[in-house]
C-alpha cells in the first residue's frame, strides 16, 4: 500500500469515490465487517450487526423492527506490521496505517428491509524503500497495493417469524499499483508469449541484475490499473427457538472486467537504460466465493454466544496472477504469469457478547484460519499470510437513538520462508470505530 497513507473523507461523495482499501486479513478478506462483528471474533451469519450485514449475510437485516430505519458511519484503522529479511538484510514496509471509511443505510418496512452501503471488500499491499535489498539496486521503491470497494443494495424479507431470507447485488470497483523488481533471468522466466519488437528485445535483458514492471499513481483513492464489476450474495436465517438463531450465507465469486492502466502509464525498465512506456492489462483478477455457516445463542439475557464457520473459495480465483504489457513506443506485447496456486480457506469465528447494564456492552471473539498462500510461493508484495485473529470490542448506548461502537483485533506474527531464502514476517492490529443513529 502508499507509504503516503490514504485517508478517505466520510462525506456522501467521497464515501461513493473512495476506493476502500484494506490489508490482507483472512487472505485478502476482512476479518470481520463492523466493529459488532469484528469485536466477536467477525461471527456474522445468526446475529444482529447493523447494516454491516450487508456485507455477510443479508437476512440478518430483518431483525430490524419494523417501521425502523437505521444510519451506520463507520471508520477502520488498519495497521499492518511486515518486513522482509534476507542475510542480514532487512527490509521493513512503510506501509503502517491506513483509514478506511465505511456508511450503510436501512430501513424496514413490513417484511421488507433495504438499504443501501458502500464497504471495503479487501485487498493488501507493501511499501519497500529504494534504498532496501527487494529494489535489486534499481534505485526505486518496490510497492503494491490492491483494493477492492463495494456499493450495496440488499434486500431483506421476513418469510414467517421464524424465517427470514436475503440478497445482496453489488457494484464492485478494484484497482492495483506495482513497482516490482526482479533479475532480468527472474522476470524471463515469467513470461508467457511475447510478439513485435518487444519480443526481440527481451532475450537481451535475461542478463540484467534488475529488471522492472511500473504501474502506479498517486491518486489517494485509486490504482493506476482500475476495473469494474458486479457481484451477489443469498443469505438466510432460522430461528430454532426464542433464544437460537441459525443463519447461512453464499457470496458468488465477483464479475469484474480486467483491470488496465492507461495507454502509456506502465512502463518496463532494466539495467543498462532500457526504457519503454505502454499499458498494463491485468487479467480476470478476481475476489472469491464465500460459504458460510453460524448460529446464535442467547445463553441469559445479558450473553450471547455465537460462532461461524466460512469457506472461501481461493483456488478458483488466485491460481495465477496474470498480465500483458502493450509496448506503446517499441511496439508489440509480452505477457507474464506468476504462479499463487492459494489453497481454499476454512476460517472459525467463535465470539461473545456480554450486556453488563442498559448502555455498556463487552465483546470478545477470536478468528481462527490457516494460511492461504503457499510458502513456495508467497512474495514479499502480496504477503496475505496472517492467521489467527484476536479481537475486543464494546458498544455504548448514547441515547435512545444513538449508539458507539468499537474493536481491536490483534493478529500475532506469521513468518514465512521462501524458496529464496526471504523470510517474510506479517502482523496485524487493527481498529473498527461505528456511531448508528435510529429513525
């Protein structure tokens, strides 16, 4: 992500513009959508959270009372901790807080509930100074950053009182920066077919220290590579009984179209002065299916107990990362393909909720996952490697209108290895902050 952290202002507009990013967590999902969820180790599927639920399951919405309406302005305070070691060599990245915005609307009105939202989905990133070993002496930062934002329109419908079913139809935006380095024998061995002049010129730089690929803007709330798209999610819920609530969701894997940078705003660079502008295309990049499965217990009147089980769908939509670069000055294009081959991931949310009096709830939760991606294949760009999660929250009852809500979620280190001899070591702690206002 940019050194130069982004902030994103809360306005209607910005909030529309804003790309929403976030760093890697469950891969590169949040671990939990709103400081109610995350404070409970991110459980989501059987348990009322606010407008949130738009981005889980949206049949939980239909807990609302009816003739209620509901306003969430959320703000995230990610803060991300990685560094990359290598033969005494370290490389930390500068990349430590990000504020990420995010605002939800609901209203009920008989069995219906709608609204309407704009969340951060994911995405992760690095910053690496030029000055550090992962530049190949390029003499360049080495940086990525990968967003991907949601506007929200659910609906709601309360089929029985015990029953209550939901759907989501999204407009995803995403967008991408990277400064990769890499020895011209490294970035050779990438490539996946070539044509024109580029072509020709590609077998002399197998043997240059550095070589590069160069797409990035300092646009606070967008990458220079930039698509659009849709998406959806079906949600359910069901109550067995007063005090228990099962819940289901599905999210369909997003639809967006290959992101691309302008027509010269990419570039290709090497040692010995080879320079060339043209346009980067990344191909069908996409954010994954989601299934998940939870249920709700309120164990007294003042705990509720609650746990999911989610399963994402990473294999399908992370096996390579590929692109194309159309040489706009020398002519012709190479394309690259680096392996992920990211393995799908079961994530465990268990959390609780304690309502010490009319104003004060505790919330505690953890977020248990394994590591999607591949020790052979991670890469000091894209470390999404973190684990487990453990989280804090609390909700305060202003007045009878308004509430405030907050959690922490600490994520201890993970360090991985590379066939290269990098150890890459990621940890998190991260910040969810919420006021809601009832109508």
């Amino acid at each position: 992500m940019k050194a130069s952290r982004k902030l994103f202002c809360l306005t209607p507009l910005c909030a529309l513009l804003a790309a929403g990013s976030a760093y890697a967590t469950n891969g590169m999902l949040m671990e939990g959508y709103g400081p109610i969820s995350a404070g409970m180790g991110g459980v989501s599927q059987a348990i009322d959270h606010g407008s949130a639920a738009m981005s889980q399951n949206p049949a939980t919405l239909a807990t609302m009372p009816d003739g209620s309406s509901r306003l969430d302005i959320a703000v995230g305070v990610l803060g991300p901790d990685v560094s990359s070691s290598m033969m005494g060599m370290t490389a930390k990245s500068g990349g430590t807080s990000y504020l990420m915005p995010a605002v939800g609307y609901v209203k009920r009105s008989g069995a219906y509930t709608y609204g309407i939202g704009m969340f951060a989905q994911g995405g992760m990133g690095t910053e690496y100074e030029a000055t550090s070993f992962l530049a190949m002496g390029s003499g360049a930062p080495v940086r990525s950053e990968v967003a991907f934002g949601n506007i929200i329109f659910p609906l709601a419908y309360q089929v029985s009182p015990d029953v209550a079913v939901g759907l989501t139809m999204k407009y995803i935006w995403s967008s991408m920066d990277m400064l990769m380095a890499a020895s011209g024998a490294q970035l050779g061995g990438l490539v996946t077919g070539a044509s024109g002049n580029l072509a020709g010129a590609l077998a002399p730089l197998a043997g240059a220290p550095w070589a590069r690929i160069n797409f990035s803007d300092d646009n606070k709330f967008t990458g220079a590579a930039r698509a659009t798209g849709f998406g959806a999610s079906l949600g359910a819920t069901f109550k067995l009984n007063k005090d228990a609530t099962m819940g289901a969701s599905y999210q369909l894997k997003s639809s967006l179209s290959d992101m691309k940078t302008g027509a010269t705003t990419a570039s290709m660079t090497a040692f010995g002065g080879f320079v060339d502008q043209g346009q980067i295309t990344i191909i069908d990049f996409q954010m994954p299916s989601v299934l998940a499965i939870g249920a709700a217990w309120q164990a007294t009147p003042s705990l509720l107990l609650a746990a999911d089980v989610r399963s994402i769908g990473w294999s399908d939509s992370m096996k390579t990362f590929k692109l194309r670069y159309d040489s706009a000055q020398m002519g012709g294009a190479v394309s690259f393909g680096l392996p992920q081959d990211w393995k799908d991931q079961t994530v465990v949310n268990v959390g609780a909720a304690w309502k010490t009096n009319e104003q004060l709830t505790l919330r505690a939760g953890m977020n248990l996952a394994d590591n999607p991606v591949p020790d052979s294949l991670v890469n000091p760009l894209f470390p999404a490697t973190v684990k487990n999660h453990f989280t804090l929250g609390l909700g305060y009852q202003l007045s009878t209108a308004g509430d405030f809500n907050m959690a922490v979620t600490m994520a201890p280190k993970v360090t991985v290895t590379t066939p290269q001899g990098i150890d890459i070591s990621h940890a998190q702690t991260n910040w969810q902050f919420l006021y809601s206002h009832r109508f």
